[in-house]
C-alpha cells in the first residue's frame, strides 16, 4: 500500500522535512493552521491510529518524543502546543496514513467547538 505521505517519506514526492529516523518522519504541513505545523508520520503505512498494534508501541512513543524534541527546536515548547491524531471521519481524518499534528506558536483557543 502506498499513501500521499509514503511518497513523501520516501522523497518522490516534495516537502518541507525536518526530521527522519529509521521509524518516523516530519515535515511541515502544506496548509499550516498555526505559525508551527508539522505532521509526524510513522515510516510504515498504519492507515488510522485505530490500525496500531502492540507491536506499534516503540512507535506510538517514538512519535511522541519527536514531536516534543520538534516543539523544542521550532520554540513554541516554553509557551505549549497541541498534538492532534484525527481518526477516521468523524475524528476529520483526511490522509489515511496514521499522523499527529504538532501546532503552536500562536494561543490555539478551545480544542473543539462545542455543540
Ligand atoms: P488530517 O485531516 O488527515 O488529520 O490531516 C491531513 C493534513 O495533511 C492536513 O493538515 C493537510 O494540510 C496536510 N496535507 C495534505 N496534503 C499534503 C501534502 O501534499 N504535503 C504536506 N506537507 N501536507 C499535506
């Protein structure tokens, strides 16, 4: 299976990388929502974060630690963020190949809007 990030991990597709190890990779979001937009993406295709494993567990907590190593480095870490997994379509996942927003460097509001 291949997906719109798998292209872009594997560099055939263009992007704004700015971390790659052996599990995941992030670049910055082409439609960014705050000054900081970067998506973390596991390697591998897991479609949704409802497709994980237990064998996933090094990387569901890879994925974490890069996004806070990430916060650190593009400076919004001392201010705060958010980390966003959306989940199939009520959770308004659009891509499905698993990813977490990593968003800040501006105050973010209320999570969701209520109804
Ligand atoms: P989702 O709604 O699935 O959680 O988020 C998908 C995200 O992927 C959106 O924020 C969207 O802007 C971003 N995106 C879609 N296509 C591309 C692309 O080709 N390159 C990059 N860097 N981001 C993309």
């Amino acid at each position: 299976m291949t997906t719109l990030f798998a292209r872009i991990i594997r560099g055939e597709l263009p992007s704004d990388m700015v971390y790659q190890d052996e599990l995941v990779t992030a670049f910055r979001d082409i439609n960014p929502a705050a000054p900081v937009h970067i998506l973390i993406v596991p390697n591998k295709v897991i479609p949704t974060i409802d497709d994980l494993t237990d064998e996933d567990q090094l990387l569901a907590g890879r994925m974490m630690l890069v996004a806070k190593k990430l916060a650190r480095m593009e400076g919004i870490a001392e201010d705060g963020y958010r980390l966003i997994i959306n989940c199939k379509k009520h959770g308004g996942q659009e891509i499905y190949h698993l990813h977490m927003h990593l968003i800040g460097g501006r105050p973010l509001g209320p999570m969701i809007l209520r109804w």
